[in-house]
C-alpha cells in the first residue's frame, strides 16, 4: 500500500471555527509532513515530524497546530484561520530523513476560509 | 536561503514535440527530486538523482543533474496528452532533515 489518505476533501470554515485535517499512511514511514500549496505554486513545507517527533517548524503562526498521535497519523489543528489561510494543504510521508528519501504525497485538503 | 530557479513557468507544446524544464539552485545540491502534478491532483514522485553527471530515462522522460549538482533538467520526448501538468524540481537543502526546496514549477500544456 503505497497510499497517503487525507480526509476532508473539502473543508469550509469560518474564521472563527476550529477545525482538524487528517492524515494517514500505512507504508511504515517514520517521516510525515504538512505542505501548503497555493493555485499556480509550488509546495510550501510547514513541518516535518520525525519517529513521531516535530523536528521542523518552518515558521508557521500558531494559529495551526500540527499532532503526531502514532507512526500512521499526523493531524493538523486549525483555529482562527485567516482568508488567506485558504489553500490546498498537502500531507505527505518518506522512509525517514536521515537519507533523502522519495516523499509520497496525498490527494490533499482544500481549505476554505470565510 | 537556499533558492531552486525553475523555468520557464510555461510552455504550451504540440502534440509530439519535445518538451525540457530546467533548474537552478544557488547552491550545490546533495541530490535533487523531480514530481508531477497533474491538474487538480497532487505532487507524484518521478525520480532522484544524487550523483554528478547523472543521467537517468524512464521511456520518454529523461532527467540530468549537472556536474556541479547545481542544475538539472528533465526532457520529454514526442509530448502526448497524458504529459500535461506542472513539472517541480526539489532540492535537498540538508541530507539529514527531509526538506525540500521546491522549485516554481513548469506548466505544460499539450495540444493534441
């Protein structure tokens, strides 16, 4: 199984909402990420955990809170979102990160904020 | 910081020509990755390249890291439809961290 699952497909929310997205994968991956990606832009990374760990912040305002609860899960927390907060935010996993590994990529959230 | 140039940022083909993005890092590249992102999916690894020089071909695709393991490039042979999408080249910034720098990315259009 080769497979990133990302739920929702879709999120709308206001800005004062609190929301989740999720993530999973089953390929034993000891690295997970969260990228978000604007229309017409490449990736932009947000963090990297790895064994379950956070190790990579890139600056990214609080108002996002990323979770890693197991191995397969990696969760991102979203309260009081702004407009331009919406995009499309991408999980993606690898072996690990001692060694440049390929990442694998899921289908991804859309986000919305109103 | 560390910055992967990527151009062009379009290109509009007819079916059956030829097709190259290329990048360029302001730093020497411990390796480099390329994906494929089709419109409305996600990025799908293609392929890695770590060693000066490297060349590598997977059927019409074929992928060069330069000798100084500052640039790349990616050539597609004879375009067809299913080659529509947004080409990114990604550097490793550090081998021991997972992160990458992507580059802009190239959108190819094919004309049929």
């Amino acid at each position: 199984d080769t497979e990133v699952t990302q739920t929702p497909k879709h999120l709308v929310m206001g800005m004062t909402n609190k929301k989740s997205l999720k993530c999973e994968q089953h390929m034993g991956h000891r690295a997970m990420y969260w990228y978000k990606q604007k229309a017409k832009k490449p990736p932009e990374l947000m963090f990297v955990y790895s064994y379950e760990k956070l190790s990579i912040n890139e600056s990214v305002p609080s108002r996002f809170s990323p979770e890693c609860p197991n191995s397969s899960l990696l969760n991102l927390h979203l309260h009081a979102l702004q407009p331009e907060d919406s995009a499309l935010y991408l999980c993606a996993s690898s072996q690990g990160v001692a060694r440049v590994y390929e990442q694998y990529f899921g289908p991804g959230t859309r986000l919305t904020v109103t | 910081g560390q910055q992967v140039m990527q151009i062009p940022q379009y290109q509009h083909v007819q079916e059956g020509e030829d097709f190259t993005t290329y990048c360029n890092s302001s730093t020497t590249l411990s390796n480099i990755q390329w994906y494929k992102q089709r419109p409305g999916g996600h990025p799908v690894f293609l392929i890695q390249l770590v060693k000066s020089g490297e060349v590598k071909k997977q059927k019409r695709l074929t992928f060069q890291f330069g000798e100084a393991k500052k640039n790349s490039s990616l050539h597609i042979t004879a375009t067809q439809t299913t080659d529509v999408g947004t080409y990114f080249c990604a550097g490793n910034a550090s081998s021991n961290t997972g992160k990458l720098i992507f580059g802009q990315g190239t959108t190819l259009q094919v004309k049929p």
